[in-house]
C-alpha cells in the first residue's frame, strides 16, 4: 500500500499542449518576448451579445441556486434547434447533456461507455486528451496513424486491420485537432457504414465544426450513415466557435439511455454548469454566426501565411490545412542535424532548443501519437505568427 495516487490517476500525463502554453506564458511574465504557437482557443473576444446575456443573468436570482444536473431546459433547446440547424441532425433535447467544457464530454463519454480491457480505435494524430481518457476508464486505445502521405486521415483497411473482439468504439474527429484535416464526404460515409457493419460505438467530435476553409466541407457522420445513430455520440462546445474557451460549456448527444446514465453521473460528480456560462451558451447559439465568419476570415489568412512560411524553410514539410486553426508540418527533414550548437535527434529536442533560443513555443508531434511533426497553432496576431515562423527559419538555416 505504498501508492499514494491511485494507478488510474497516475498514469495520466499533463496536457502537453497546455504546458507548452503555460511554459511560454511563464516567461512572457519574466519579461522574455515569446511568442506562442501552443494554444488551442481563438485569440478573439467573446462577442459582445453573449458577455451581455451573461451580465443579465448574473443579476436575476434564479441562476443563483442549482439548475438541473443535465443543463438548462433553455440551452438543451437551444442545442437541439442548432444540431438540426448546422449539421442536419434532429435530436430532442432530452439527448443532450451538457458539460463543464468539452473535455468533461469526452470523459463522460468513455466513462460511459468503456469498460476495463475494452479497445478503442483511436486515429493518429490525435487530440491529447483522448488516450488519457480511455486509459482512465481501463480502455485500450489501439493508435492508427495516418501520416502526412494520407492528408492525416485514416482509411476503413487501415481500421479493419485495428479491429478485435475486444473493440467497442471508435473516435473520429473532423476537422482535426492538431492536424488540421477534413474527410470527405465519400470518405465519413465509407468510415461510417464499417462502424456500422462492426456495430461498435463512433465517438465522433464536431468542436471545429465552423472552422473550414476554401471548397472545404463539414459532414456529420450520424446525418451521413443514419444506421449508427444508436451506437453514436456527438460532442461538441462552444469554445472554438464562439471563442468562449474559459466559459467552460460543452455536450454530448447521442441515444437516450446514455444521456441519462451520464447524467446520473455528473449529477454526483460536478451537477450543474454554471448557471450564468450556460445562459451566454444559449445566446451564442440563438444569435448567428456572423461573429465566427469574422472569426473564419482573419484564421484563413493567417493559414495561407503560417503554410507558405513554414514550407520556405528548408526541411520543413507542411500540408495546407483544410479546418481547425492548426499547420502540422513534418519536421523530419531538420532532425539529427546540429542547430545552435546542440544535437537535435527528436520533436522533442527541437521544441526545447527552439523555445530556448528563438523563444517560440510549439508542441512537439510526441504529444498527439506522431514523433517528427509539430502543432503550430495560428491562433495568433499576424504580425506575431512571422515574428515566430520568421525566428524559426533563421535558427535552423544552414
């Protein structure tokens, strides 16, 4: 009896992503002029609308007291009338549960879902928090990479060949965090008839859902392959649309006798979101999305600028990104090579010598299931993002 944290808990590593951000946040405060490409949120203001809404309920009473554990009546409507709105799906608000953040979704999820020794098809690169989830629970997630040479997204062989008597879900994010990636229309239906046919579980996360560029399209997979709505959980926020990071509101969606089962249990272990971040929750979703078009425009052109910079440095290979407001180059081509005087033999390495030198912060692909790529959000002022990129390529020229 010698452990004092539990084995589950243990075993679970710090967000890579935000420590990277509050590594450079740390020495910004010491006075170091850094500039990071860490963040996962938008560098916006949450619209004036949705701050005011917050203000009003902050002064009527009834959001002073508990509200129900699932979410207010008001918000699960609201949340029911945008799904059907944005992606073509119809649920009832009863198949909503609302959460403290995305994150909280996706714990509810595997909480619910998965049981100890249960494998989980996890896509590669992957946001960091999912791993850490399954494990939490006793689940196994059973990585498949798909490099750069397939845009990032894995196809149904690859998914097959992960495929056991022991699978019971899998997770599909589209646009990806970190990688930037969008399937196809042909490709989410090809994805979706196999979960379909296997009769596992499809996580599937819809958070940057708005945040395409170009031709580029966003599909819901339940709208596209109806057969898997009875094995199927959407989640979602409102951080990444309405840049509303720190008001922590997020969901799941999915069939009834799942919602109510992880409602029974955040009603012990959170019960209600803030009364006052759920009613802002509800007029971002009630009010247009002209604010995010806004949003939309200034990422798009920080993404032709981040993608053409870093593809100009040599050793540097980056793919346009299509969604999300993420550049994942490979950056293979500059490791085992001496850069400011220090031997760079990993991701890892180059992150630390980068941040040392030119005082830029990125998170190494180790963090997401893929050592020799990087995130870089662009996420940032564009004067900032070629102060960065700019910094990076006179370090590491030859």
């Amino acid at each position: 009896m010698n452990n004092r944290v539990s084995s589950a808990v243990g075993q679970i590593a710090e967000s890579a992503t935000l420590a990277v951000d509050s590594k450079a946040k740390a020495l910004k405060a010491q006075g170091e002029n850094v500039i990071g490409f860490g963040a996962g949120e938008p560098d916006f203001a949450t619209p004036a609308h949705i701050v005011e809404a917050a203000v009003q309920a902050c002064g009527d009473t009834k959001h002073h007291r508990y509200s129900p554990a699932g979410g207010l009546p008001e918000l699960k409507e609201a949340l029911s009338q945008k799904t059907i709105r944005d992606s073509g799906l119809d649920l009832d608000p009863t198949q909503f549960l609302v959460t403290n953040g995305g994150k909280q979704a996706v714990f509810n999820t595997m909480m619910s879902l998965i049981d100890p020794g249960d494998e989980v098809i996890l896509p590669a690169p992957y946001w960091t928090t999912y791993p850490e989830s399954i494990r939490m629970f006793g689940g196994v997630p059973v990585e498949v990479l798909a490099g750069s040479d397939q845009g990032f997204r894995v196809n149904v062989e690859q998914l097959e060949n992960a495929m056991s008597p022991k699978t019971k879900a899998l997770v599909f994010v589209s646009p990806s965090n970190p990688t930037g990636a969008v399937y196809s229309k042909e490709e989410i239906e090809a994805i979706g008839q196999w979960a379909a046919d296997k009769g596992i579980w499809v996580i599937t996360d819809e958070i940057y859902e708005h945040l395409v560029y170009g031709e580029t399209e966003h599909y819901s997979m339940p709208v596209l392959v109806p057969e898997i709505l009875d094995r199927c959980i959407v989640l979602n926020g409102v951080a990444k649309t309405y840049a509303m990071t720190g008001w922590r509101v997020g969901w799941m969606a999915g069939p009834l006798d799942v919602i109510r089962a992880a409602s029974n249990m955040q009603s012990h272990a959170t019960s209600n979101v803030c009364n006052i971040a759920q009613v802002a929750a509800a007029a971002a979703l009630n009010g247009g999305l002209e604010d995010v078009a806004t949003m939309r425009e200034a990422f798009n052109e920080r993404r032709v600028t981040i993608h053409k910079m870093l593809n100009d440095i040599e050793g540097v290979n980056c793919l346009e990104p299509e969604g999300a407001f993420y550049a994942f180059p490979s950056l293979v081509g500059l490791l085992g090579r001496d850069i400011a005087g220090r031997k760079v033999a990993s991701t890892l390495d180059l992150a630390t010598v980068v941040l040392e030198e030119a005082k830029v912060a990125f998170v190494p692909g180790e963090a997401f299931g893929a050592p020799g790529y990087a995130r870089f959000s662009f996420a940032l002022g564009i004067d900032d993002l070629v102060d960065g990129i700019g910094r990076i390529g006179e370090l590491v020229a030859i």
